[in-house]
C-alpha cells in the first residue's frame, strides 16, 4: 500500500517537472528571440542579392532589399539585418526564427 503511494507520487511529480521544463524552455526561447523584421522593399526584382556568409553557407535575400530590410528590438530600436549580422547583434537563426525569408547556398 505504500509503494503504491510512492510511486504515484514520483509519476506526478515526473509529469510536473516534464510540464514546468516544456514552459520554461517556451519562454527561454520567445524572450532570447524578441525581434521583428520590417521590410521595407518597395519594389524587388528577381536577382539574389548576398547580404551573409558564415562558415557553412553563403545567404541571400530574394532581390536587391539590404537597404530596406530592419531588424527591431524588443526596445523599439531598429538597425538594417545587414548591419545587425556584421555587429553580431543577432544570428541567422534568430532571423529565420523571426520570419525573415532568405536562401542559403553551402560554400
């Protein structure tokens, strides 16, 4: 009767604990990832532009847009994505996080 007990016990707090890691990683993510990017290309043509590379691969917006395209911060500052990657204010993966539409080519 007691193992039994026990046993219940350690399944619920199991689930509580699996409950509570799923939270915080939820919230670990949004907050570490609280950028918007604006875009604001008028007009785009059809050539790539390269805007990034890293060891792996070489990036590309669609069309002629690094002059258009911002990063904003959770605080309301703003600076072009070509910038922010050069400052290491962001990563790509926070940018593809955010919605920001790019190719990749591997080097």
């Amino acid at each position: 009767m007691i193992k039994k007990k026990y046993i219940i016990i350690f399944i619920v707090c199991g689930v509580l604990a699996i409950i509570l890691g799923i939270i915080f990683r939820e919230v670990n993510d949004s907050s570490s990832n609280n950028i918007e990017i604006i875009d604001a290309t008028f007009s785009c043509g059809n050539s790539p532009q390269k805007f990034y590379s890293d060891d792996k691969y070489v990036y590309y917006f669609p069309c002629y847009k690094s002059d258009s395209i911002y990063v904003k911060y959770s605080n309301g500052n703003k600076e072009l994505v070509v910038t922010a990657l050069e400052n290491k204010n962001v990563t790509i993966s926070q940018l593809e996080k955010a919605g920001m539409k790019f190719y990749k080519n591997e080097k």
